[in-house]
C-alpha cells in the first residue's frame, strides 16, 4: 500500500484505527480529509508520531484558510490543501510527499548496524527507531525481555550505532563467584590475592571509549551492586588492592531477565543502582508477539548456519514455516536458532528443510499461562483424562521420529533414546504409523 487515504474514520477512536492501518501496511503517504480544525488535525499527527511514523501526512482541509493551514504544518503535516483541490494538483503533492519519503529514509547502507535486527513487525521498528535516537548518547541503558529474546544482540546494535570508538565489552554477571567477578570488572594488582602473579586491568578499563554490556544483572552480588553504582555515579574505578582511582569513559549496558523491582522489594537488588541502570529502558517483546517475524528470523538462521558448516543453501518449505510459526517458542529467538542448527544437521543432503525436521518439543501451555487461559487450553468437556494426552504427546513423538528416520523403526527408537522393542510395542500400543512412509526395521 503506497498511499493510504482516509476521509471514512471520524475523529477520536476513528484516527485511532487508521494509525493502525498505517502501521501495517507499508504506506508512502498519507491523506486524510480534516472536517474540524488544529486541534483535530494535531490529534492526527500526534498519533502517527507515537506509532513512531514519518510518513508524510497530507490533510485536506473542509473549511481551509492560509492561517490554519501553516499551523498545521508547523504541527507536523507535509502539505495542506482545501478539499475542492483539483486531483492534478493533489496528485502532484502526493508524488512530491513520497519521493519526499523515499529519499530521507534510512538504509542499511546508513544505519548498517539495523540488518542485525532481523524483523519488520511493529515492535522491532519501534526498537530501531529508540536505538537511532540514544545511541550517540552515553545515557545507561537496561534490556529486559524473557531468556532468549536477543538483549545481547540489542547491546552489539546499539553499540555499532554509537559510533564510539571503544570496543564492546561482554561479561555475565553469573558466569563467575563473587571474588573472581569483582577482580574481572575493575582488574587487580599484584598480589592482590592468592594466585594474583601479577597486575592485570579489568573489563571496564578495556571498554575505555567503548561499551560495557551486563548480561544477568540482576544476580550480580549486592557487595558489588554498590561497587558498579560508584562507578556509574563517578565514572571512575579502583582496581582490587590499589587505592589509586582510574577515570573511564564507558558507556554501561545492562541486560536482566528478572524482574528487578521485585528484587528491589525483597532487598535482592539495590534501589539507587536499579535507578541509575534504568535510565534509557528497552524491553524486549517474546517471539510470541511477534510472530510475524519467524520467517524471517528462521531464513536468516538457515542462511547464517548453512555459511558458518560451509553447507550449500538451504531453503525452508511453506509447511515448514507454517509448523514453526504455530509453535508457542518459550525458549524465544534463541530456541528457533537452535532448532534451525538441529533441522539443518539432520537434514542430509536434501536443498529443503521440511516440517518433519523439526523436532519441537511439546508445551502443556503458554508461557505464562493464566489459569483461565489454561483451562481452555486442557478443554475439560472435551473427555480428555490425562493419560490420553500423554499419549497424544508419546503418539506425536514417535511419528515425528518415523518420518525423521524414513521408517526405519531402529532409528527412530536410537533417536527417541528407546530400545526397538519398547519402540515397537509402544507403536502398536498407540496405534502410530505414517500413511506417506514404509515402515521398516
């Protein structure tokens, strides 16, 4: 959709609607009919605004005049016309508002750093639209989002598109004890404790003019809690036995998948530090939401894993698309990756990967769930007891593994890790066979 017009919505709840059409559809231009006045045509642009919009917004004014239309320009409109406008002189605006927006839109050639935020659903632009914005600043940022959701990824962005001239600095805050996690940030001198043979900087020094990204913040000990606030008030650190200050300019990246103000209740995570981390929040949606991205995500997977093996392309079949965007993903971008890799590495020699490739776990709910969610999801008047479910689940599992297997009973049972017989008996026992496969030992 290159231009979308509208004169049915009325105001309020109508613009509202027309925003939305606006955000989902890739739109040039927009032209709207404005029967009111400023206040109702600001309204309008208002709303484009916070959809985070730069589509040029052409207005059509019922009851123009020179004054009204320059304010509502200065509000934010491309152009303003009467309404009895001929339609060649609509026409020519229209094709100057989008060679307008054409050219002023960002490529990946300008923000290279956009191509590693795989993705076009609204959430995402949102993201690269707040990165374009605060990534020359050297404000503190905290990522939150579920396990899996790419926070680390976001960091690398964000740091690429700073432009500083640093390097990024990685570092999980749970990956270490307490005493070697202390002398990894801020560094040691020598003999600073046992096994200290000499002075060594820590990550912060090596992010000097760059950035220092936090993976697992919320874990970090509350001793260091207080360390890393000094830090970020002071911009300066201390290395582990040395009282000598060393000033830094880093920019601090923090990244959770807690719930923070929850620790801050039950004096896990220190209030003041939690405060001064959040500065700049981005939260980061569950694939779940965003849906709409998974073939994207699953072809560029596809594509960086077939490169990294040195494997010729592989190309995903439509089935195969459908059967990963119907599952719910509780382990997010980073379980679809590695169900990709295992697709892939099972997948022989074949050009496609087909839905039986795909060996998705079952989940009994959502991520989540709430307990009238679940309900519906069990569907009690269904007749359902447990043990046929479970069965369901064994009768999936089994059949994904035949059709894996081309067949072959013994090793679809070395798959399932089951002994042939056991495989056997629980096949007759369900009544599992695949109509499109031989069945052989």
């Amino acid at each position: 959709m290159e231009v979308l017009r509208f004169d049915q919505f009325d105001a309020g709840p109508g613009f509202e609607q027309a925003i939305d059409l606006l955000s989902e559809h890739g739109t040039e231009c927009l032209v709207a009919v404005i029967r009111g006045g400023l206040a109702e045509a600001t309204h309008l642009i208002n709303l484009a605004a916070e959809a985070n919009s730069a589509v040029p917004i052409v207005i059509l004014l019922k009851s123009f005049t020179h004054s009204l239309a320059s304010q509502i320009r200065k509000a934010g409109a491309y152009e303003v016309l009467p309404t009895d406008s001929s339609q060649l002189d609509l026409d020519e605006v229209i094709a100057q508002a989008r060679s307008h927006h054409r050219n002023n839109q960002p490529t990946q050639e300008t923000r290279p750093w956009r191509r590693t935020l795989v993705g076009h659903c609204q959430p995402i632009e949102r993201l690269a639209e707040a990165i374009s914005l605060i990534a020359e600043r050297r404000s503190t940022i905290l990522i939150t989002g579920e396990t899996g959701t790419g926070k680390e990824v976001v960091a690398k962005a964000i740091h690429e598109a700073s432009g500083r001239k640093g390097a990024l600095i990685s570092l999980n805050c749970t990956a270490l004890p307490e005493a070697l996690l202390e002398a990894e940030l801020f560094g040691h001198t020598k003999g600073a404790f046992t096994g200290a043979q000499q002075a060594r900087a820590g990550r912060f020094e090596a992010a000097h003019k760059g950035t220092i990204f936090l993976d697992e913040i919320g874990d970090m000990p509350l001793d260091l809690q207080a360390k890393l606030l000094r830090v970020l008030q002071e911009r300066e650190i201390q290395r582990l036995g040395s009282s000598d200050t060393i000033s830094i300019d880093v920019r601090v990246i923090a990244a959770t998948n807690a719930d923070l103000l929850s620790k801050v209740e039950d004096g896990r995570f220190r209030e003041d530090l939690y405060f001064r981390l959040n500065v700049v929040p981005i939260h980061l949606p569950p694939l779940r939401e965003r849906s709409g991205d998974i073939p994207l995500l699953a072809q560029h997977f596809v594509e960086k894993i077939c490169k990294i093996e040195d494997l010729p392309s592989k190309s995903l079949t439509r089935a195969a698309v459908t059967r990963l965007e119907q599952h719910h993903w509780p382990g997010n971008i980073r379980e679809l990756e590695n169900t990709i890799e295992r697709a892939i590495a099972l997948s022989g020699r074949r050009d496609e990967l087909l839905p039986g490739d795909f060996l998705l776990p079952v989940h009994f709910k959502k991520p989540q769930a709430q307990p009238s969610e679940l309900s519906t999801m069990i569907l009690p008047d269904s007749g359902l007891d447990f043990e046929e479910i479970i069965a369901g689940i064994e009768r999936n599992m089994i059949e994904q593994a035949l059709h894996r297997t081309n067949g072959n009973k013994s090793a679809a049972a070395e798959l399932l890790r089951l002994k042939r017989t056991t495989l056997g008996a629980k096949m007759r026992t369900l009544r599992t066979f695949d109509k499109g496969l031989a069945i052989s030992a």
